[in-house]
C-alpha cells in the first residue's frame, strides 16, 4: 500500500512486523492498538514510558542521532519517524520503507488523526482507529462547550528556573486552538519578543487560568519545581493563584509525546477535569 506523509509517498507493506519508530506519539498509538514495534530510542524514556526501556525491544540510537548499526541489523520492514526524528528521514528511507508523521502546526488535531488514521490501514486497525477519534471528538466537544465560560488562560513553561508563555498557534497551542480556551495574550510572540517572561508579565496579564509545563520533570533528571517557580508574590495576585486555577499539566503528554491520538484524549480528558474541578 501507499502511504502519503510529511515527506511524500511510500510504498509500505500492509502489517509490517518488525517496525522501528522513532517517534514517541506513534509508539503510544501503536501500543493501545496491540500492536508491537521492535526497537526505539531508548535513552532518557521518561518514567511513564519506561516498559520499552526494557530489553523486549532494541535500542535504536535517540530521536535526533539514529544508531544506523543497529537499524540495519533489525532489518525493518517500516520506519516511523515524526518530529524530532525527521531531519534522518532522507538517510532512514535508504534502510526499509518510512514515513514522517509529523504533525503540521496549522492544523495540529487533524494531522495527528490522519497520522492515526495511516496507522490503522497500515495495521489494518481502522476500526479501533475509528473509535479512537470518535471517542476524541465528543471529548473535545465536550470541554470547548465548558471553555466557552471558563475565562482566558495562559500556558507557561518552566525550565530551570525560567519561565516563557505559550499561546495559540505553538507547540501547546492545542489548548487554544482546538479545545478553545481564550489566549490571553492574543500574540504571545510580539509581547514577550520570544525571550523568558517575568513574574511582572505574568500579573499583568493576569490569566484567569495559568496552564503550566514543568519540562525539568519531563526531562530524565525529574527534577521539575515549577511549583515552587510560582510560589511569588506577585503570581499569588493573579486570578489564577487566587480561584485555584493554575494547572499542572502531565509534562510527558504535553511536552514529550505532544502529539499521537491517545495522547491527545489524554491531553483533553486532563483540561476537562481542570474545568470541571
């Protein structure tokens, strides 16, 4: 069969056994399809994903630095890249069929169905696939209808001490651009001139709801503090300190996964109970 990706067309065979993904959404997918996948980059798999550190699966090089020795010797009959791994695909492609399911920023909901939805023909899987986006959209249907009411928000990320502010049209502009929740800044860009923002920015913004990505714990040194990051007293004044609506988000769903279809309903079902708490 054909499947056309991120990065053209690639003839691929239909439920190829022995698949390497370097991509860590597609792995999530696959794994709640039962199906199984040879070997990934198993280096600094965060504590949630840590069942494919183990030695059923090999260990294929990291999402940026392919160990070409050992996709070789795997001898795979697909390649998944997406993402982070993408920039390989041209030296990949030379080894077994491959294909990039990268998600496309302008319309990121519906490049990670169609992303599944590949997955499920490849797999022969449509039906669980089609059920899986089913289940999706009446979620997110669900929390736009709360998100109408809910006030605006503001994503923040920290990292090692630092914060910076995301909103719609980012890398966790799924919030904003799919689920609907108002960005409080309407170009996060222009006003924070792409640098950290400060506790300042943050009270004079002053978000009904504080979105917050600790990517220190979604990182292997499980270090994260963002907690105590927003323990100030000028973030204490702002709406969100003061009705309880900042928002921890799961770091691995949000900052490492970012993307795959049983992520996303994770994502959503996470926002929905942030709303409805």
């Amino acid at each position: 069969m054909t499947v056309t990706h991120a990065q053209g067309d690639t003839v691929v065979p239909v439920n190829p056994t022995r698949v390497l993904t370097f991509d860590i959404a597609s792995l999530t997918t696959l794994d709640a399809l039962d199906v199984d996948v040879l070997g990934l980059p198993k280096a600094n798999l965060p504590g949630e994903l840590a069942k494919f550190a183990s030695d059923d699966y090999l260990n294929i090089g990291t999402l940026f630095e392919p160990d070409y020795e050992a996709v070789n010797a795997a001898a795979p009959d697909l390649i998944i890249v997406a993402g982070r791994s993408a920039a390989v695909y041209p030296e990949l492609s030379k080894i077994a069929p491959t294909i990039d399911l990268s998600n496309e920023a302008v319309d990121f909901t519906a490049s990670v169905i169609a992303g599944t939805e590949s997955l499920g023909e490849i797999f022969e899987k449509q039906t669980e696939v089609a059920t899986l986006v089913d289940t999706l959209n009446e979620s997110i249907t669900e929390v736009t209808e709360l998100a109408a009411d809910a006030g605006d928000a503001l994503i923040v990320m920290t990292n090692a001490g630092e914060m910076t502010a995301f909103g719609a049209g980012s890398r966790f502009g799924y919030l904003h651009d799919t689920l609907g929740i108002v960005p409080a800044v309407a170009d996060v860009e222009a006003a924070t001139h792409g640098e950290a923002i400060s506790f300042e920015f943050l009270l004079e913004t002053d978000p009904e709801w504080m979105f917050v990505v600790d990517r220190d714990s979604a990182t292997a040194s499980g270090t994260g503090n963002a907690a105590e990051v927003l323990d100030n007293e000028l973030v204490a004044q702002t709406a969100a300190a003061q009705n309880d609506h900042i928002v921890y988000l799961n770091p691995v769903s949000w900052y490492i996964v970012n993307g795959g279809l049983v992520n996303l309903q994770a994502m959503t079902d996470e926002v929905a109970a942030a709303l409805t708490a």
